[in-house]
C-alpha cells in the first residue's frame, strides 16, 4: 500500500514568506506526527495528532509555526515569518495506534527540504 | 536535553563483518526502542523494534539487545553488507509518552 507521501519535496523561500508543508498519512492510520531534522542531528519532535486534534504541540518551536488537521487525515504544517533558522528537513510519520506503543512504529514519508533564503 | 544519545557519529566495517552501533538514554520511563535506517534524501525506514520485557530481538541479519539496567541498546548487524551503509537512528518511547525520542544517528559505511 502507499506510504506516507509529503509534498513539496523541495521548498525555497525568502525570509519572512509563508510556507504550507502537506502530509498525506498511511490510510487507517489515527496518529500523526511531525519532526523538524536539522542537518547531523535526528528527528526533532515538534507536534503530534490523535485524530484531527493537536494532542501535543510542545515541540513547536515557537508561535509561527502551526498545524492543522482538519478531517483527521492529512496534515498541514503551516510557517508564518520564515527564518534561515527555520531552513531544515520537515518529517512527517503516521503510526497505526494512538499512543506510542508496541508494535506501533512510526512510519516516515521522505519529507520536505525547506531553504529559507 | 538529550534523552536518547548515539555518540558515535560514524562506523566503517568491512562486508561480511560484524556492525554494532550503540545506543543510551537517560530516562527510565522509556519501554519500547527502535532503529531507524535512513538514506540520503529518503525518510527513515522502521527496521526493527523491542520492548522492555526482552532483552533481544532478532530479525534475520539484525539483532537488538537491550540492558536496562546500563540504559543501553545496541544493534548488531551480521553479515554486514554494502546495501546497510546508512544512517542509523536509536529512538525510544513508551506508554506515557506521545512522542519518540531520537538519538542523533550512525553514519555506517560497509566497505566491500
């Protein structure tokens, strides 16, 4: 089946725009997650969904950064202000059950490089 | 804070030898780890997992083991082969977390 497909693959924008990052998640899958990897260090948590509410955003690194998750499927991850700072790769992952559990793995789409300029 | 820590940033071993990449973390709440394998320009792949009622996991060429005790997992990879140069990701979580934490990752190269 397909996995998780994210879209741009590729984004460059100047600093201050806004940005919209999409992740389609694995079909049945109920949670949702959304890490930012910066480059030589791995996945960094940055907001997690239970169907279509935020369960836990304390990763987001600050108040430009939102995500949505309007039908409990695919997310948006929004960047109002873009920063250089803010120039990483943005990872989704859908796992199949709602907390972090066994036999529940995370499953990652390829993610979106994003290049704030 | 650094819950999950890989310090090894980089592995070269020779095909056919053994890999073991390494892996600690700090938190005792932590019941379930897995490894990622990632390459470049894709996101990581699931490529095997354990929870802390075991000590070992096997699935084919990989092994993880885990000590509670030291807060240490490491993954053995038997034969090694060129196709395994990756990274490498250790990350854990459990029950009480909504969230996987991530070591930083073992750049593994497999020389032929």
């Amino acid at each position: 089946g397909a996995g998780v497909s994210q879209t741009p693959s590729n984004k460059v924008t100047e600093k201050g725009k806004y940005v919209e990052l999409r992740c389609d998640p694995i079909s049945g899958h109920t949670a949702l997650y959304w890490y930012r990897q910066s480059l030589g260090q791995g996945p960094e948590f940055l907001i997690y969904f239970q169907g279509t509410g935020a369960a836990d955003d304390s990763g987001l690194p600050n108040d430009r950064f939102f995500a949505v998750r309007p039908e409990g499927s695919v997310s948006t991850l929004k960047i109002q202000r873009t920063e250089r700072g803010d120039s990483a790769v943005y990872l989704c992952a859908s796992s199949l059950t709602a907390r972090s559990s066994y036999n529940s793995p995370l499953h990652f789409g390829n993610g979106t490089r994003l290049t704030v300029t | 804070d650094q819950q999950v820590k890989q310090n090894s940033p980089s592995l070269s071993v020779q095909e056919g030898r053994i890999s073991i990449l390494n892996c600690d973390y700090t938190n005792s709440m932590f019941d379930y780890f897995l490894w990622y394998k990632k390459y470049p320009a894709e996101g990581p792949t699931f490529l095997i997992s354990i929870s802390s009622i075991k000590d070992k996991n096997e699935d084919g060429r990989f092994t993880v083991f885990l000590n509670k005790s030291a807060k240490h997992l490491s993954l053995h990879i038997v034969p090694s082969q060129p196709g395994d140069s990756a990274v490498y990701f250790c990350a854990a979580s459990g029950n009480n977390f909504n969230k996987f934490y991530f070591g930083s990752g073992t750049k593994l190269n497999v020389k032929p």
